[in-house]
C-alpha cells in the first residue's frame, strides 16, 4: 500500500509505461575518418535530441550504440503515439550541401589494370561460348542458370525472367529476343554493357501502350532541377509556354525546342524524348500525353518540373516475350576506376550555418529560405561564388539538387538563399530543422516500433499489484517468524519504501518496468539485514545477555556481513550502469538506490526504536515476544 499511493504520483514514465514511440537510426559514417567516427556519432546525437527536446516530448531519450562498425542512434519519445509524426518531428536528416560542377575527367586505367580487364574479358567470352553451346545440344538451361549465371535476381528461378518490354530490358536482349523463334536459345552471345548473355525465348503477347513524344519544357523559380541564366517565375514561365503552343507545329517543333527548352537532356535533339510507357513519366504528363491523338500538341502542361508543350508523334502497342538469361559478367574501366560524379563536394554545408530564416522573394514573392553563414562558411562561399562565375553550383537538401542557380557575381557577404518550391509550413520547418544544427553525417531510419499506452498501463498496474503483494508476504513473515522485532521491521520496511521512492521523484527518476524491478527486489534486500540482524539477537539472548546488550551485539556482529553483501550487490549495479544499456541501467540504479537506503532503515532506523522499545522490556532475556530466543543453560 505504501507503494502504491506513492508511486502513483509520478508524473514520468518510460516508454514501456507511457507508451510511445522507438526510433533506430543508422549513421553513415563510410565518409568519416575511423579516429573521428565515434565523435561524430555523438554530434548527431547532440543535434538529435536538441530537435526532440524543443518539441514538447516528456523525457525523450536518446542514445548511441556500435554494432561492428555501424554506429546507431536509439530515439525513444514517450507519450506519442503516431510513428509519422514522431518521424517527422526529427526529420530525416537535413543534409545541406553546397557543389560544383565536377570538370576532373577520371584518369586513364594503367598497363597492368588494361592487362588484366582484357585478361579477365577474353576468359569471360570464352567461358559464356562453352554454356551457349551446352545450351543449344539441350542440356537444362534453368540448371545452367543456377550454376554459371552472375544475374544474381534471375539465377535462382532458372534464369526466367517473365514478360519484357522494349523498355523493360536492354535494347540488345530485347532486338535478339524478337528474332529468335519460341522455345529456342538465341544462336550467338548477346553482348551488352554487363556482359554476355545467352538468351533463351518464351511466348509472346500484346504489352502496353506506347507513346514517340517530344517536348518544350520551360521550367520556372522553385521548380525541380531548374537552372540557367534565364530563370522565369511560374506565371511567367506558364505564358511562355502558351505562347510556344501557339507557334508550333508539327514541322517547326523540333526547332523551338532547340532555340527555347530548359531541358538540356533533349533540347539538342529536338526535345525527341523516343518512346515511353506510362510508367516511366509523371502522372500529369502520362495523363496529357496518352489521352492524345496521334500528331497532336497539347500544353502547356504543368509538372513539378516546369510547363511543357507536348507534341504526341506516334503510338504503338509493344510486344512483350517471354525471356530467360544467363550473364557472365565482364569488367569495365569503371570497375578500376569508378565514373565521377557530375557535382563534387566544395567543404560548404550545414556544419558551416549560423542562421536560417524564411523570407520571400521580393521580385516574385515565392517562398524562400535564407541562410547565413558564420566566418569559414563565409570565406568558403566566397571563393566557390569566385571560381565559378558563369557557371553553375547546386545546392542539395538531403542528397538532391533543390536548386542550381548560375553564378554571376562573387558574394563575399556570407549570404544564400534555398529556392525549392516551398509552402510557408515546408520554410518553416526547414528553417527551424536547419537552426536545430546540422548533423555532420547522414543517417538512416532503419526500424520504428509503436508502443501502446494500454500495455504500458497493464504492466504498470500489474507490477504495482505484485509489489503489494510481495511487501504484504514479507511483512507477514517477518512478525510470524520475529514477534516484535518483526513488527518493527515491517515499520522500518514501509519508512524504507516512502524514503526511497521520495528520494525518486526528488532526483527525478524515470519510471521503468525494469526500474521497478530492481525496486520490488531491494523490498527483499532491505529486510535481509534485518534476518541477519534478528538471528544475531537470537543467539545473544540464548547465551544469556540481558536485552540491550544483546541487541547491541546482534547489530555489531552482523554489521560486518551486512556490509559485505550489499557491497558486492553494489559493485555488480556500477557494473550494470557502465555497460549496460537504458532498461539495464534503470534496474541497476534503482537497485542500488534501493540498497542504500535499506542499510540506512535497517540499521539506524530499526536499532534505534529497538532500543526504545527495549527499555520496556529491561529485565526480559527472551521468550515468544523477542523472537522465541531461550536461555542457553548448558
């Protein structure tokens, strides 16, 4: 009952009582020097729980760990509820980056490595001639899949591959696909970008539907991947478009495109785009182009691209076959020295802010984050603004180009701006995200798990209730086996509890189901002392010493065990605290709590109401009330 009334004034819980949500992020440190990874780590934990912490979250805890050599970020928030809302509380992390275009062109292969990727190429190409020929005498070619086939998602289902599409396989597979008859292997090696393939062909059967397009993109401030000297607002790029359809024909388009679209993949082609299926285009452009009639210019049509003008060429249905394969694999220059990407990292990034804020755009009016820098951010902007007038940078929010202005003055001031198409929520909580602190390494969401508060309320009340029960036992024992001593006892055991658990709410403790583990088992540690300092007592008054002699020596005799055994108790919870983790530590600490607040009541508190209770006993030595002790006559 003691514990009851006062444990339920607790306002803090843990998660597996309140209730809430457990978030487990892995760090990618693979960028990070192996001296500065673990430092890292901590950085994104302090940014972490500075977000968490500013958000309203009752005791959010969040600590680090290291499994091999990934390093993970434990987030446990009691008291929500909705996993999406606790994502998004934290965010996923607001990388922000500031690159330039990579103009390095990668280095040649050396004699050795060209030696070796021809070696390895001719003992490929020999290799795949020896299965084609197994396979054309009709030995199973699902059996040869298995055993030589490098496609690692086809290998163990025989090779089968299912149904393609012109667009679905590599135009190579495909074209020799069409030409060899069902049921038969291709007659010669296919050879693509991966490899050499030996194809074997299925059934056919009618595929979807197919459009030939071009088109005129005129993209606009804030929309995605724009960049450019010329750079329009949305309305202003919407009437350019409309002005555009008006002038094109099917004769003129491929010209337009070329003097007037944004986008530099096709604009040197015409716009010509080839044939696409659905699947491959927006829902809006998909919608546009596929409810079109074959010759026919449609737009402008928004994205969030920009505004095109379509010109629908042809249609067709594609035919799909039936395909299996076995690749053997060969080497590329790319295997010895990978491809360069087409941005490169400058040193400018989120590490470098001071301060964000939303501010809009006094020419359009459009939302925009700006962004301040501190004094190496500053430095570094203006020596990247410097080498790069004239040509473009790109600014990445989470590992994507929002923005690719082109650079036409220095900025020496330490001031940018994120134009990303944003609502004033979306500024807001990327502002408020970024002033938080920037974690200097990504991390990844890698497994999220509710927590109900109804469970945590059962296993509240139900470790409450064995509580009760074990303190009541004990108590009940105790006067059976002691009388008085006993009862008194069962005095100092209720003072126990009502110290310790003030002393929880006076440090704060957060309530655990492991926390109140460790409490309930110092419910038997505090009485413990008590056995051993009851049976001391008996065997002082069986000897024959009066009552308070014999209590003095029961106390000073049992002291030395006492202490010996809640010591190495005591040792084993440092332990527990140092190394284990959160659930552990909250046993641990309770327990030890616990500990030291029973040798406090079982020694001071039950000693001194024994001497009192002891002055009215002054000529006893012993009977039924003191614990059934006899005077030892031998």
């Amino acid at each position: 009952m003691c514990a009851e009334n006062s444990a339920g004034e607790f306002s803090e819980y843990s998660l597996d009582l309140q209730g809430g949500v457990q978030l487990i992020y892995e760090a990618d440190v693979r960028d990070i020097p192996a001296a500065d990874q673990a430092a890292s780590v901590e950085g994104v934990r302090d940014v972490v729980e500075r977000r968490v912490s500013g958000m309203g979250v009752g005791e959010p805890t969040v600590q680090t760990s290291q499994v091999g050599e990934s390093y993970r970020l434990n987030v446990e928030l009691p008291g929500v509820t909705d996993i999406g809302q606790a994502i998004k509380m934290i965010g996923e992390t607001p990388i922000l980056e500031f690159k330039e275009e990579n103009r390095e062109p990668p280095r040649d292969l050396t004699a050795e490595e060209k030696a070796d990727l021809d070696k390895f190429n001719q003992e490929a190409k020999k290799r795949a001639e020896e299965i084609l020929a197994r396979a054309k005498k009709g030995e199973d070619f699902a059996a040869l899949s298995r055993e030589f086939s490098a496609h690692e998602e086809s290998k163990n289902n025989g090779g089968y591959i299912g149904f393609v599409g012109p667009l679905s396989l590599e135009p190579e597979l495909y074209d020799v696909a069409a030409k060899t008859p069902p049921q038969g292997v291709a007659k010669s090696l296919v050879e693509t970008s991966r490899g050499y393939d030996i194809l074997k062909r299925g059934g056919e059967r009618d595929g979807e539907p197919q459009a030939k397009a071009r088109h005129i993109l005129i993209c606009y401030l804030g929309s995605r991947n724009c960049s450019g000297e010329q750079q329009y607002t949305k309305e202003e790029a919407r009437q350019k478009a409309a002005d555009l359809y008006n002038q094109a024909n099917a004769a003129n388009f491929a010209e337009l495109a070329e003097k007037n679209s944004t986008d530099s993949g096709s604009k040197s082609q015409g716009g010509d785009l080839g044939w696409l299926s659905r699947g491959q285009l927006s829902s809006a452009f998909a919608d546009a182009l596929f409810s079109a009639k074959k010759g026919e210019i449609i737009g402008p049509v928004e994205t969030e691209f920009g505004w095109h003008v379509i010109f629908k060429e042809d249609e067709r249905i594609s035919r799909e076959y039936e395909v299996s394969r076995i690749l053997v694999r060969t080497k590329t220059a790319e295997d010895y020295v990978p491809s360069a990407s087409e941005w490169k990292t400058t040193g400018l990034s989120g590490k470098q802010l001071e301060r964000a804020e939303v501010v809009s755009d006094p020419q359009t009016g459009a939302v925009q984050v700006s962004l301040k820098f501190n004094g190496e951010g500053a430095d570094l902007f203006k020596d990247l603004t410097e080498r790069n007038i004239g040509a473009p940078i790109a600014i990445f929010l989470d590992g994507e180009a929002i923005s690719i202005p082109t650079v036409n003055t220095v900025i020496a001031d330490g001031n940018a701006v994120i134009s990303g198409n944003f609502t004033i929520t979306e500024a807001r909580l990327l502002a408020q995200r970024l002033n938080a602190g920037a974690l200097p390494v990504p991390v990844e969401l890698i497994s999220q798990q509710a927590i109900g508060a109804t469970l945590g309320a059962e296993s509240l009340a139900t470790s409450l209730k064995a509580g009760v029960i074990g303190a009541l036992l004990i108590m009940i024992f105790m006067i059976l086996i002691y009388r008085l001593p006993g009862l008194i006892s069962v005095v100092s055991l209720c003072l126990y509890i009502a110290f310790t658990l003030a002393i929880f709410k006076l440090i704060g403790v957060t309530i655990t189901l492991a926390g109140i583990a460790g409490f309930l088992m110092s419910l038997g540690v505090a009485v413990d002392a008590n056995v051993l300092i009851f049976e001391r007592l008996k065997e002082e008054l069986r000897h024959g010493k009066s009552l308070r002699t014999a209590i003095e020596e029961g106390f000073l005799r049992a002291w030395t065990s006492i202490r010996d055994g809640n010591a190495s108790t005591l040792i084993t919870c440092a332990i527990l605290i140092w190394f284990g983790t959160s659930f552990v530590k909250g046993f641990a600490i309770t327990l030890a709590i616990g500990i030291l607040v029973s040798l406090f009541t079982a020694i001071t508190v039950t000693r001194v109401i024994l001497r009192f209770v002891s002055a009215w006993f002054a000529d006893y030595s012993g009977g039924w009330l003191f614990l059934g002790g006899k005077r030892d006559r031998s």
